[in-house]
C-alpha cells in the first residue's frame, strides 16, 4: 500500500498559507496589536507631555517592569494549570519580612533577604502540596492565603513595632552586598555619556546641575527582561516547558504519558512565589520601608496581563512574551493616563477595554491554531 | 513459545477496589515477549482497570506484579514507562492544545546538550514524528499542528505511533482502532504483528474478534472483574470466542428469555 498522489512537503488538503499570515497567527498577537494601539494611542495624546523623553520613558518602564516581574510567574503557573491569588498578600508578606528581619532585628539586610525568599518560596511550595493533595482548585486555596498572609503582615508588626509602616531599610541596607542587586541601577556611566552628548535631558541648576536626569536603569527593569527572558526559554525550549504546557492542557493525560504533574506544579508555585519576593525587595529597596498594605490587587494585575497576552485561563496554552507584553500595556496605560491628564479612574474603563478587545482576538486566534470549538 | 521463555510480564490475583467497587477480584495473566495477548470481554469487564495497573497507572489493591522476574512496583507512569512499558490509553492521553510533536513525546522529550542546559530538541522531534505518522499510514499537515485538530482516528493513529516507538518492551494497547479507518486499522494490526516478531511483547484489547483472532496468540477473557480463562491460538473457534467476550453464560440466558417471550 503506497501513496502515490501525497509527498508529506505537499498536501493537496493545506491551502497554502502566506509567510505573513503564518507569522501573524501566534499566542502573542492579542498582545503585540494592544501595544501597538496604546502606544499609537499616547503617543497622538500624549506627544509632547514628556511620557516619551527620558524620564517620561523610565517613569513607566519601571512601572510595566513591576507588572512583568509578577506576570511571568502568574503566566507560567497558568499555562501549568493554576492560579495564585495569594501573589498580592506574599508582596506585602516578603517586604515586612525584609523590614522586620532588617530594622527590627537588626539583622544583616542579605540575610532578611535570603530569608524572606526562602520562607515564600516555602509558602509556595506549600500552596501547591495543599491544592496537590486535596485536590481543591487552586483558586480557592490561594485565596485562603490571600488572607492569611495579608494578616500576618499587618499582625507582625503591630505587634513587634506598634505600626504598620516600617521605614529605615535604607540605611540598613548601606554598604550591603545584596540590597544593590534590587534596589540599584546599571549603566549609569551610559547615561552620563548621553548626557554630555547632549542627548537627553539634564540637570539646568542646583546641586546636580549638569548631570543626566536619568541617572541608569533601575535593578527592577533588569529582573524583569531577565525572568522574561528565562520564562520564556524555559516554556519553548526546555524539555520542563513541554511538562509545564501538558500539565496544564490535560494532567491526567500528561501523567499517563509519564510527565511528572504534581512536581512541575508545585514547582511553578514555587516560581510564583519567587517573582513576588523579587517585586516586594526591589520596592522594600526602593521605598525604603515596608508597609502592611502594599502589594494589594496585585494578584489580579497580574492575571490581567497574562490574559491579555494569549494565555488561556483554563491552562495549557499561553506566551511569557505575551504576558510581558499584557505588562506593558498595564503599565503604559496606567502611568499615560496620568501624563495626558486625563481622570484616573479612566485608567480602569481603558484597560477594561483594552482587556476585552485582547481577549477577543486571542480567543480567535487560539482557535485557528488548536482547533478548539 | 511458553516454556522457552520466561513471561516478561506475570500479574498474579491482581486485585483493583475503588472505594465500594470491586474492578477486579483476582486477575492473573501473564505475557511473553514475542506474544500478542488479547484481554477481551464485555464493557465495564475491567480491562482498561487492569492494564492500568499494569502501566503504572493505579497500584492494584491487593495481588502481584512480576516484570522480567522481580517483584516490580510502579509508583507511577513514568516508571512503567522507563522500564520500557509504553500504553496506548482507551482515552489516548493526548492534549488538543498541544502540537502532534510535543504530544509525541510528553514525558519522553529529546533533549539536546547546549553547555549545562538541556533543550528540548524541536527538530529530532519534529522528524521523528513526521516519519513514524507516515509509517502509520497517515501524512500530517505538519509537526506543529495542534492535536485537536486532527480527527479523532488520526489522534488515535498519534498514540499508537507514539507508544510503538517507545513501548521498548511492552506495548500496551486499549482498543486502538476504534476510530480507525480501514487502512489504518490494517496498519495498527500489520504493526502488532511486526513489533511482536522483534520480540516484544503486545497486549492487545478489543472488542472485535476478528481482530483479535488476526493478530492474537493468546486470548484471555475477563468478565465482571475475574477470568473467564485464557486460550491458544487454534484451541477456540471464533464462535467460541464470540460468546465468551459477550459474557457466556449470560448471552445465553438473555437469548431465552427473548425467545421465551417474544
Ligand atoms: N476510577 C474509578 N472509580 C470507580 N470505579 C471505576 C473506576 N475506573 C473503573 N471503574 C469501574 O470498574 C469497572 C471496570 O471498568 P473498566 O474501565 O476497566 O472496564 P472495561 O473492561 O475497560 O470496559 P470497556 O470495554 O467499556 O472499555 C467498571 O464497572 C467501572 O465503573
Ligand atoms: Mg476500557
């Protein structure tokens, strides 16, 4: 039995496909045409306000670089089937953490951070055994930790401090080995550079007169091209990223198949709880303090940018590009808002929009790809 | 065959509960490499129950597992599968969100060494995949396409290939070709045929007789969770077999009662 008419190179049932359109149809472009109408959208009403010089421009990279740093955890995670609504509340958690190891204690700040990344991760790591081995959804046992850490947080230090706010991380992180690796910059003497040439903007008078007004990129931006950068890796290229997709596409499937479910699961909580410790250093490291309400919300904004970059709520299907691209838009709206002047509360209906629209086409675009019904 | 070889695989009073439902009540059946061993009987007999103990899926409850000899354990799948134990699963264990390559070989994934990272090498696997579904008798548009959107006949083509390529031992099929079409279904027979003259062992289930009297040197039946008794090729007449698989006993009876008042 041979087949004459077919060559595998020529199916006469495949209408051919422009190279343009094949590249058109990927997780991503939900994300890709969000950015590109938002940042058309700014730029129109916000040319000349100075959200695009340099200032303006690290003013909402930082902020997008936040939303990053939580979105390719959520990201990761949802692809592997599961949610963590407790990311918010671990924000706060690690942060206090942090403070209170630090100040209060008066311990070495390396070390509150080293501590504080271990017991989230642990948190982590325990949120996943829970949802494991009851099998509940994820959903709820997370939001069972959503409680129970913002409660700690704001527990710990009425009791220890008689506040809620504890500030001085500053000076206890002086001359610290670790505390630069979140609260630093890079590339300074780049901007320097740029500053002389006259390229951006500096200083006109007072005690800085001359220097760059943008002085290097924040530790923050880093982490965040670098988890980006290795979510990414890991999900497409990585023998992990084909068990994180089947054990969110189908676990009792990818466990026949010999895919180790329950590890990589827990092991992406795990993930999870790790970007939100680096969130909560490098805004302990930036502000200073620890205060016990930080980090609310966050949990959803970061589900929010990863849906809007193509991944599918149920699991198994989704983009690290994508959701840093749903971190971008997030971050360029909320702060571009602010620079039109516009209302702030418009931010919400903008993004509500922006959400609706991302999710439409994703869903259409997934369905080409999978042949989902 | 039986007494030059040791069976590869021995299941002795293998027992499965699930909570108040007894599977299976005492299940022996043992397989030799270079055999095609047919489980046959009714629906809800118990035989995907029990080549899931078989392949790691569920620890039987109560009974024995001897593999090449040695009292074997599997905690899950993945051991089965690494001894060489490779299962084509009645629902497939396929994900329709994921491409034909990356499905092929969920849990198996080739990795190539770049420095200390181990990645997962997309080429080998694309090849391998696009040449073991022209094998099966079927050309996919390509490796990337995403499994739900093939038909349901060329997934189930998809597991069979996948499990004939790693089923280094044992190869494990729970009615493969029910979806097949007629080419197909003499490919999936032609390939059982083929893998058993290399030495491997095939446990193969069914519900066609014709079938399983194809391609099976042994022919075991299983009926509400216990052996109705195991037969050699040559020893039983299709009829024979027919009315084991539907239950024996119980055929008979429901055909009284039909003439009686009809
Ligand atoms: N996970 C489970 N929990 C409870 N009962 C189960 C479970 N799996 C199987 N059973 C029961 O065990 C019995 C045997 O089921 P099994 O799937 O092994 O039958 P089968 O012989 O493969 O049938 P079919 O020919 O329809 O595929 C059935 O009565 C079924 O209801
Ligand atoms: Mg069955």
């Amino acid at each position: 039995m041979t087949d004459t008419a077919q060559t595998p190179e020529q199916d006469e049932r495949v209408k051919e496909i422009s190279s343009f359109r094949k590249a058109l149809i990927r997780p991503e472009l939900g994300g890709i045409c969000g950015t590109v109408i938002v940042f058309l959208f700014f730029a129109i009403f916000a040319g000349n306000s100075g959200m695009f010089n340099s200032q303006g421009v690290l003013n909402w990279s930082t902020v997008s670089a936040q939303f990053m740093i939580i979105a390719v955890g959520a990201c990761l995670l949802m692809i592997a089937g599961e949610f963590d609504l407790s990311v918010g509340s671990m924000i706060g958690f690690a942060g206090m953490m942090i403070a209170i190891f630090s100040v209060s204690l008066g311990w070495p700040v390396w070390l509150a951070i080293i501590l504080a990344f271990l017991i989230c991760m642990s948190i982590g790591a325990l949120n996943g055994y829970i949802v494991i081995k009851t099998g509940l959804p994820s959903f709820i046992v997370t939001l069972a930790f959503l409680f129970i850490l913002r409660g700690f947080t704001i527990f710990i230090p009425q009791q220890l401090e008689n506040r809620t706010i504890i500030g001085g991380i500053a000076d206890a992180a002086e001359g610290d080995w670790l505390a630069p690796l979140f609260g630093g910059q890079v590339g300074g003497w780049f901007f320097e550079f740029l500053g002389e040439r006259g390229l951006i903007e500096v200083f006109e008078r007072g005690t800085r007169a001359g220097e760059p007004v943008v002085d290097g990129i924040p530790m923050l931006i880093i982490w965040a091209l670098v988890l980006v950068a290795f979510g990414h890796f890991l999900l497409t290229r990585t023998q992990f990223g084909n068990w994180i997709f089947a054990a969110g596409g189908d676990a009792e499937a990818a466990r026949n198949s010999g895919v180790p479910v329950n590890a990589v699961k827990i092991k992406m909580f795990i993930m999870t709880a790790f970007c939100a410790t680096v969130f909560a250093t490098c805004q302990v490291m930036e502000f200073g303090s620890a205060a016990a309400d930080r980090g609310i919300l966050k949990e959803f904004e970061a589900i929010i940018a990863v849906v809007i970059g193509g991944a599918l709520l149920t699991g198994g299907y989704g983009s690290v590009i994508g959701a840093a691209l749903g971190a971008l838009i997030f971050g360029v709206v909320q702060q571009g808002l602010f620079f039109t002047g516009v209302e702030s509360s418009l931010f919400r209906v903008f993004l509500g929009v922006i959400l609706l629209l991302a999710v439409i086409l994703n869903t259409y675009i997934r369905r080409l790809i999978t042949g989902e019904r | 065959m039986t007494s030059e070889h040791a069976p590869i695989i021995e299941m002795r009073n293998i027992e499965k509960h699930f909570g108040s439902v007894i599977a299976l009540a005492g299940v022996s059946v043992d397989v030799f490499p270079g055999e095609c061993h047919c489980l046959l009987g009714d629906n809800g007999a118990g035989k995907s129950t029990f080549i899931k103990t078989m392949s790691g899926v569920h620890k039987p409850t109560a009974g024995e597992i001897m593999f090449e000899g040695k009292p074997m354990h599997f905690a899950d799948p993945r051991d089965a599968i690494s001894a060489g134990i490779a299962t084509v699963h009645q629902h497939l264990a396929m994900i329709p969100l994921m491409s034909v390559s990356r499905n092929f070989f969920m849990g198996n994934e080739p990795v190539k060494k770049v420095g200390p990272l181990k990645l997962f090498d997309h080429d080998y696997a694309n090849n391998v995949t696009m040449e073991e579904m022209r094998k099966m008798g079927i050309n996919l548009r390509g490796p990337d396409q995403a499994v739900g959107t093939l038909s349901g006949g060329e997934r189930q083509t998809v597991a069979i290939a996948r499990a004939v390529h790693f089923g280094a031992k044992v190869l494990i099929l729970d009615e493969p070709t029910s979806a097949l079409g007629v080419r197909q279904t003499a490919n999936v027979l032609a390939t059982i045929d083929k893998v058993r003259k290399q030495g491997i062992a095939v446990v193969f289930i069914t519900h066609n007789v014709r079938h399983a009297l194809a391609v099976g040197d042994r022919f075991t039946v299983l009926n509400r969770g216990k052996t109705l008794g195991t037969a050699q090729r040559g020893q039983i007449t299709p009829e024979e077999l027919q009315d084991m698989m539907a239950g024996g006993q119980e055929m008979v009876a429901l055909e009284g009662s039909l003439g009686g008042t009809v």
